[in-house]
C-alpha cells in the first residue's frame, strides 16, 4: 500500500481523532483554539472510558456501538450544561481574547496548523517507510498484537487488554487508550493493523500535538498570536519529540500521553490562577475539562499525569507565595506554608510509590551531568546533531522568563524537566535512579522527550521575544501626522501594516526554513525510518519472515496454536494474518504448559510432559525464524533472545516435526512427535 492509497484512511483516522471531541466540548460550551486543541484528548478520554464501560453491560468494541454510545454521550452533555445555564441555546457573543478567534488571527491560525501538520505529515510518512511498515522494536510486537486481541475479543478495556499475555481469569490493568482510539480506525476504516497503527500516529502527531503547544504557548503569552504561529513551526522542529517516541520502545501510548502535556499544562495553569486570584466560575469551567484530559492521559501512560502535577508546583508554590503576602496572621502564614509541605511531602512518597517498577528495570545512565545539560539545551542527546536555531531561541526564552514575572514559574516547570533527565541520563546512584525516575523505568529516551515537550514552549517564549525585538522600532516611527492630516496618517497605518505582514511571512519562512533544514531534524526522520524498513536482515522481522507469515492462513487453521521464539518476530503470525500464537510478546505467561513447551519441545521424545503440554494447548505449529534478533530502537541494553525458548531450535535434527514450507531461511514446521 501507498501514502496516497492510504489517504482517505487517514483522512478517517483524523475525523475519529477530532469529531466526537468537538461536538462534545461544543455541546459542553468550549470554543475557539480552546475547542481545537483539547477535542482529541476528549475523544480518547470518551474512547478509553467508553472501552472499560461497555463491557459491563455486555456490548463488543465495534464503530456501530461506539457511535451509539457517543451520541448518548453528547445527549447528556447536552443535558446537564441545559440544567447548569439557562444560556444553554443562546447564541454566544464575543469570544474572549484569550481563547476566541476573531478574523485577524485566521491567517495564523492557518499558518499555525498547516506546518505543522505538513512537515510532521512529512518527516513521519518518510520516517515510516510505507503505510503497512511494522516497527523493528520489541515492544511494537506487543502493541499491535493488542490491537488484533481486541478485534477477537470486542474489548478494548484497560482492564483487559493484558489478557493477551497473562493466563486466563487474571485481572490487570494496562492503560489501554491508545489501543482504543487505533482498533476504532481500523475497524472503521478496515485497514490492516499496521496502517491502522501508522495513520493513527501520523494524525496524533501532524494535529493533535502542535495544537495543545499552540494554547500552552498562548496561555504562557496571553493575547500573542505570534506565539501560536511559533507553537506550530516549533513542533515539528526537534527530533525529542514526536519522532523519537514512534521509534525507541515502541513507546505508543507513551506517545499518546505525551501529545496530550502541552494542553494538560495549558488548562491546569488556568485553573490554578483562576482559583488563586477567587474567580471560581472561571475556575469551574476550566477545571471539568482538565479532568478530562488528564483520564486520557492517565489511561495511555498514567506517568505523565505523575509528570503534569510535578511541573505546575511552581506555579503552585509562586500562587502561595502571593497568598501569604496578602496574610496577617504570622498563624495563617505557618499554616499555609504547612499546608504545602504536606502535599507536597505526600506526592513525593506516592512519586516513589508508583515508581518501584523502576528498580527492576535495566536502563543505565550513560553519561555526565555537564554532558546531559549540554544535551538538553541543544536538543541533541547522545551525540545527534544540534538543534541550533531551537537551541537558541531556547536560551533567549530562558532569559525571557526571568525578565516576565507572569511566565516566570515555567522557568520551574523547565528546571524539573532538566532535572529528571539529567537523572535518567547521569546519575550514578541505581537507588536514587529509581525513587526519582522509577515512574519513568529509568529510560532516558523517556524523560529526554518528556524534556523536550516541556522545553519547546521556552523555546517559542524566545521566538516571541525575538520578533518583539526586531519590530520594536516600527512602533516608534509610527507617530500622528500633524501637518499632513487624516489621509496620509491612515497611508501611513496602511504602509506600516503592509511591511508588519511582509516582516512575518519572512520570519514565518526563515524560522521554517532554519528548523525544517536542521540536520538534527532529518537524523532523527533517518533514524525512525531505520527502524521501520524491513529487509533481508532485518532486525526483528525480515522480508522473508512476513512473506511466510502472510502464507499461514492456507496452511494453518486458526484452531490452533503456532509456536515461535517470540523475539525473532514469530509473534507478528497473530497481528498479521490472526492466526493464535503461543508467545504472543516476550513477556507472555498465558500458561505453565507453555513454558513446557518452549523449554523442552526438542526433547518431545524423551520426555512425556512436553506432548502433554502440546496437546493441551493445541499446539501444532512452530515458526522457526533462528536466533537472530535485535532492536532497531537501540536500547543499549543486550537481551538473551533465546533465554526460557531453547526448546524450539532442532526440532527436525531430534525427529520432533518437519517442514511443511519456508521462505528463504524462514521456516514452517509441523509438529510430528506428539500425533
């Protein structure tokens, strides 16, 4: 399949993403940029809660339910705003400066969101090689597995999805939001998971992100629309983020959670200023939304819901340190300031609480601390080229915050995302790894795209600065006429917008072109798609290993289980063409027989309990694609791939089954032993 044979999939893709959010937050009265930037977290958090609800009442995950259950949705929001305003069907007037559009921003707000989306639809089609491209990564294995598990099952629940690798009847949770969103596109669209999966991610990147850094930029500069043309070049301008996270891991949901931060941020900050300064009715309307938001993003990756609260304490502590001024009681004064103690103290131990999976995990640091600021600051971690426009425009908004005592808290906000990369990447200390990046596995890439997210508004803080300084002498040559009269003061206005207009298309096609040709940016699109291209040897599943896979289903009934050596891409025989595999990911452990079985196949005739454990299963199968494998996403770490599956290899030297078909060195094989 093509880019251009996949479009009106996307074109699909984008209205799922967008519709059911819109017309929710329009029925709940949300307007404006405000409506454009939070619809697709509103979807995924009405698709992700939606997944977990219809289950109860028995009703599968299919477009048709989903639709329904959207409209009853609206109907209520419809419901409750009537009974809350009266205003309810009043046409509404004005929209506020801060979150409208009036016609002076349409062009920007067209320059805002067609760059973005342009170059981000670019860098990502060229970075994923082809619609139908699998991540080479080892966790992609898992997620579009996920995505074929929900097709068979109809259920999309986080509380459910990890029944593909755990044994029957064990209840877990895996946040399942992005899973949700992808399955609905692609049972929509009926495409195949992989593009399913690759034109959801575009949609997520090209719209859904740039459009909450526009209102975090436009909530950083109230009233700027400067900042919302920056916030869309800017977020296609640093390889962090999106690229990095639809390459390392695969990180997806991670993704997904960290499209949605910029919008999080946006709305939190205004709920908290709005409630400082006893404007609850702002505060109010507001404060549903954020909540929203932050159940899609707590159910794609709940980490970043720990991160969002972590950067708006500066914003927090700043709001009490003007309360406190405005106390008299030295008792008030203690009180407050024992209050945040506390709150703080206990987010702390829930921080490390949540974080103990982290101690287990094997990432390492890797550098010094002198090296990750350098990294950080220049957008350019383990040794990738600079980033040197962002990195510039980053450094002046860095001084711009402090010269603004209203953004000044992000300076905060800024040095926490420093800090636990630089722990991430530098630390010496396992311990302290952990308790302070455990929520985050300890990855660097993690919390080095974390950084990234929360740098970028920093770096459009500069842009806007740097404009103000270079248009600021065009304000002082504008003086009245007094000899000329009203005609050539107006010539005058008209001369003088006429150059502003001109000055901003060129700092509008300097700043594209300054970021969209930074080396670092194309590294990173090379990079990705490294990791997306197939091949001969290919990292986890080679051409010739899908070709073989794509054969299965006129050769293997899906009655029965194939086994496979799960890191060598054997999994992908579920995803692909739905046919049952043992080890559905790396870390399956549907059933004691199948560690029987992947330990001790080889030795079916020596040893009765592996037949036992084949026939109980309805193993029959096993793909054999040898030993090889690795992660294209470079995770620095050397995994045993043949550690717990020794089992599998030799099986037609011992006389335990035959070939039925291969491809190459890829091979098909029969089990014969156990009949």
């Amino acid at each position: 399949m093509t880019w251009i044979e996949a479009l009106p999939a996307f074109v699909v893709a984008l209205a799922i993403l967008y519709v059911p959010g819109v017309l929710v937050g329009a029925v709940a009265g949300v307007r404006g940029i405000k409506l454009y930037a939070s619809a697709p977290a509103i979807t995924v958090a009405l698709l992700a809660v939606l997944a977990i609800v219809l289950p109860w009442v028995h009703v599968d995950w299919s477009p048709v339910w989903v639709f329904i259950s959207v409209l009853i949705v609206i109907l209520v929001v419809a419901v409750v705003r009537a009974l809350v305003s009266r205003r309810f069907w009043r046409v509404r007037g004005r929209p506020d400066s801060t979150e409208g559009v009036d016609r002076r921003l349409i062009w920007m707000l067209v320059a805002a969101i067609g760059i973005p989306a342009i170059a981000i639809v670019v860098q990502t089609t060229i970075a994923f090689v082809s619609p139908d491209s699998i991540s080479q990564t080892f966790d992609a294995i898992f997620h579009l597995n996920a995505l074929r598990f929900i097709e068979d099952t109809g259920n999309a629940s986080s509380f459910h999805i990890d029944q593909l690798v755990v044994p029957p009847g064990t209840r877990t949770f895996y946040p399942a939001a992005w899973h949700s969103l992808t399955s609905l596109v692609i049972e929509t669209t009926g495409v195949s998971i992989p593009v399913g999966a690759n034109i959801t991610n575009v949609a997520i990147a090209a719209f859904a992100w740039p459009a909450g850094l526009m209102l975090l930029a436009r909530t950083l500069l109230p009233g700027s629309r400067v900042a919302i043309v920056a916030a869309g070049v800017l977020a296609a301008a640093v390889p962090g983020f999106p690229l990095l996270m639809v390459s390392f891991g695969v990180l997806y949901p991670y993704f997904l959670a960290l499209a949605f931060l910029p919008i999080a941020l946006a709305l939190g900050a205004k709920v908290l200023l709005h409630a400082f300064h006893g404007e609850w009715k702002s505060a109010a309307t507001d404060l549903w939304l954020v909540l929203v938001i932050l159940i899609a993003i707590g159910l794609a990756q709940p980490a970043v819901v720990f991160a969002w609260a972590a950067l708006l304490v500066p914003l927090v502590v700043v709001l009490v340190v003007g309360l406190v001024r405005t106390l008299r009681r030295p008792v008030s004064k203690v009180l407050v300031w024992a209050i945040l103690a506390v709150a703080v103290l206990v987010f702390v131990i829930v921080w490390i609480y949540e974080g103990r999976l982290g101690s287990t995990t094997p990432w390492v640091n890797y550098t010094s601390p002198q090296a990750a600021l350098w990294e950080a600051v220049t957008y350019s971690k383990s040794g990738t080229p600079l980033a040197l426009a962002v990195g510039i425009l980053t450094l002046l908004g860095l001084i711009r915050l402090v010269m603004r005592p209203g953004a000044r808290w992000y300076l905060g906000s800024w040095a926490i995302g420093l800090f636990l990369f630089g722990v991430a990447a530098s630390l010496p200390s396992w311990k302290l790894r952990w308790m302070i990046t455990g929520l985050f596995y300890r990855d660097p890439p993690r919390l080095y795209a974390l950084f990234t997210v929360v740098s970028i508004p920093v770096a459009i803080i500069g842009a806007v600065w740097l404009w103000q300084l270079a248009t600021s002498s065009m304000s002082s040559q504008r003086q009245p006429g007094t000899d000329a009269g009203a005609t050539a003061e107006n010539a005058g206005r008209g001369s003088s917008a006429t150059l502003s207009a001109t000055l901003g298309v060129i700092a509008i096609v300097v700043l594209v072109a300054a970021t969209q040709g930074s080396p670092a940016v194309w590294h990173q699109v090379n990079a990705t798609r490294a990791t997306y291209t197939a091949g001969a040897k290919a990292p986890v599943l080679s051409d010739d290993e899908r070709t073989l896979i794509e054969r299965l289903p006129r050769e293997v009934p899906s009655t029965v289980l194939i086994a496979g050596d799960p890191w060598t891409g054997t999994a992908y025989a579920y995803a692909l063409v739905n046919r049952p595999v043992l080890n559905p990911h790396f870390s399956a452990r549907i059933s004691p027989y199948a560690g029987v079985i992947n330990a001790g196949l080889n030795q079916a005739k020596s040893n009765p309990a592996v037949c036992q454990a084949v026939r109980t299963l309805h193993v029959e199968y096993v793909l054999d694609f040898g030993t090889f494998a690795k992660d294209a996403g470079k995770t620095g770490f050397g995994f045993n791939f043949t550690a717990g599956y020794t089992g599998l290899g030799g099986l037609v030297r011992a006389g335990v089954a035959t070939e039925v078909d291969h491809e190459g060195s890829a091979r098909l094989l029969k089990i014969t032993a156990c009949s």
